[in-house]
C-alpha cells in the first residue's frame, strides 16, 4: 500500500467555533446546562467570565502544568461533590487532558488504570467542551489524554474517541496573556506535532495536508506572536496552527521527538511545550537521511537554511528555536550529565512513539542526542 490508500480514521470535535470572541459563543450553546465544571489552570481561572456559561458553575483551578494522578483524582473528587452535566477544559494541554478524563470518569466505575491505552473507555456520561488558552498542544482536537505516574515518573496515555470534545474555542484573544517565551515553545510543539506526523512511517496524504498547512502557518506567524503578544491575526494563525498539529496527532501521532521529550517533562519538571521545543532541532537532523524531501518542505516552511546535510538543518533549526527566546541549553533547565543514561533507556523505551520514528533510534543514539542538547 501507499501511503494515500492506507485506511484512516479522523475525528474531530462536534462544534467548532473559530475567532476572535468566539469563546462568548459558548454559554449560548450551552444554555440547557444548570450545573458547569470549568477545570482550569492558575493563570486561565481568570477567563472564566468571558465563557458566559449559566447555570451555577464550579471552577477547580489547581492543575499544575505537568499533572499526575493526584491532580486528576482532586479533580474527580471535585465533579463528584458538584456533579457536573457539562465539565469545560479552560487552559492548555495539560488542563484540556484532565479535563477529558474527568469527564469520562468522574461517574462511572472505571479508573485510570482501567482506562489506560486504546479505546478501554467504556463511554463518556457528561458533555465536554474544550477551550484552548496556548498554541501548542492542540489537544483541543483530539482524543487522547496524558497524565504522570507520580511513582514511574513515565506517562500513563489514555486514547479514546469518548474523549473527544463535543464543543471546541479557538480563540485568539486568550492566547494574549502567553508570555513571549511561552508563546515560542509552545508553538514549536505544534511545530513539533506536524513535523512528527509529516515524517512518521505511519505519515498519511490526508494528515500531510494539515501538517503542511500548520508548517506553513507557523513559519508565517510565530515570530510575530513572539514579537507581539495582542498581535491578533499571528495569534489567530497560531491557535489554528496548534489545532492542524492536534488533528495531526489522531491518526498518525509523534514520534521518537516526544519520546525524548517526555522524561524532560517528568524529571525536570519542565513544561511539555519547552520540553519539545529543546528536542525538536535535534531530532528533525537525525532524520534527514531517511526523509529528505520532507526535511526540504520543512526547512522551507521555517525559512531555515538547509543543504541536505543533517548538521545545517540542527544548526538552523536551534537558531530559530533560540532566537525566539527559548533556553535551549538542559543544563540551564537543571539537567546533569550522570542524568542522562538513565533518560536515554527511559526514552527509548517508550516504544508507542519511538517505533513511529521513520529511523531507528538506539538507545545510544537518544543519549548522544541528550548530550548535544546538554
């Protein structure tokens, strides 16, 4: 088979609403709702007015930027004292993810462990809608949720079709407040989540067109946004870029770029948008060889100088990543030498990801990339 006649399966939100001010049209379709749960992040608390939601709402604001299973039971425990029949996600990645899985667990039988992996939810009992404060994740679009073992440090990911949002807001306004070195690393993972999917072995004809269209919108806007936060038309290409690399994430999903990502995350604590961001010009080189027509549309999409060598393309890549106010170096972030063994065996054991990657990776190979991004 061809890439173009392989069977996919897509799925997006119910309702999308797009725009400046679009985060108002939400009360209106969620008028019959008496009782809302907003599960929020400190910094996005503050929009929930702008959300107009009736009925007597419950905000639980707690989510730290790399949740674990603490955070997530505090969450349920909340929608069980307030029994919500709308639970709304108000943040980024992380706070959307929650969102997901109190939605789908807080009133049944099923746990976490119960549900970790492919399609073990048994079925969502409560209306979810999704309101997306960053361009990055994009989970907004999609159907799967993460969420950190506190013992394992490693990610437990549960993917189901009854997470999927039945409403999802892409609005621009509330990407304002993201600070410029936020705004940077978050929109190289959005990068990172369409480069991913573009290169992947299971890269498809359909999601390379979302993945092109992010590419592109990206390369366009994201200085632009980095440069001026109430730039309105940058932060709208951004928040849509952001959803293109969510919808890229269904069907084909990331590769060995995350898998690296993930312990800088759970071990440093950092956030998955500059965990990514970190990793990404790293691992878009090590895959020139094998994918370098791709490597050529990608270079192009960023502006980056690129002459078919895996070196010019880590060269340019991490001077647009530094040049947009990201800290590239993991020493700067905490990271030590004698840590770096360790990530490389945890990494290339998350093989969900690693076994997309379009070369393969060894365990040497992800420590020598830890090292030169030390």
């Amino acid at each position: 088979m061809t890439a173009i006649d392989n069977p996919i399966t897509i799925h997006q939100p119910q309702q999308l609403e797009v725009g400046t001010g679009a985060a108002a049209r939400l009360g209106a379709w969620a008028a019959g709702a008496r009782r809302p749960l907003v599960i929020a992040g400190e910094h996005t608390a503050g929009y929930v007015d702008a959300l107009e939601l009736p009925g007597q709402v419950t905000v639980f604001a707690d989510i730290p930027p790399e949740p674990d299973t603490t955070a997530l039971d505090r969450a349920i425990a909340v929608a069980r004292d307030c029994r919500p029949d709308l639970v709304v996600g108000l943040g980024g990645g992380s706070v959307m993810d929650i969102a997901k899985l109190v939605a789908a667990l807080w009133d049944g039988e099923q746990t976490l462990r119960d549900v970790a992996g492919p399609n073990r939810v048994q079925g969502r009992r409560t209306t979810l809608a999704q309101v997306a404060t960053t361009a990055g994740t994009g989970s907004e679009a999609g159907i799967r949720a993460l969420v950190t073992d506190p013992e394992t440090k490693s990610k437990i990911a549960v993917e189901s079709p009854f997470l999927l949002a039945d409403f999802a807001v892409l609005d621009p306004v509330l990407t304002y407040s993201v600070p410029p070195a936020v705004t940077a690393a978050n929109g190289i993972d959005a990068m990172a989540h369409c480069v991913e999917a573009f290169t992947n072995i299971k890269a498809h004809d359909l999601i390379d067109g979302y993945a092109r269209m992010g590419m592109s919108l990206i390369g366009k806007y994201l200085p632009r946004a980095v440069a001026d936060g109430q730039d309105t038309e940058a932060r709208a290409g951004m928040i849509l870029a952001s959803y293109y690399g969510g919808i890229c994430l269904g069907p084909v999903n990331t590769a060995a770029g995350h898998a690296l990502a993930y312990p800088l995350g759970t071990r440093l604590g950092l956030p998955h948008g500059l965990s990514n961001a970190i990793i990404f010009p790293h691992v878009l080189a090590y895959n020139v060889p094998v994918r370098l027509e791709k490597s050529r549309e990608i270079a192009n999409a960023l502006g980056l100088d690129f002459d078919d060598s895996p070196e010019s393309l880590l060269a340019s890549a991490h001077a647009f990543c530094r040049d947009l106010g990201v800290e590239m170096r993991l020493a700067k972030h905490g990271a030590r030498e004698q840590d770096l063994p360790g990530w490389a065996e945890e990494a290339h054991g998350i093989r969900r990801l690693m076994d997309n990657n379009p070369r393969d990776m060894t365990v040497g190979d992800a420590l020598e990339i830890y090292r030169a991004a030390l």
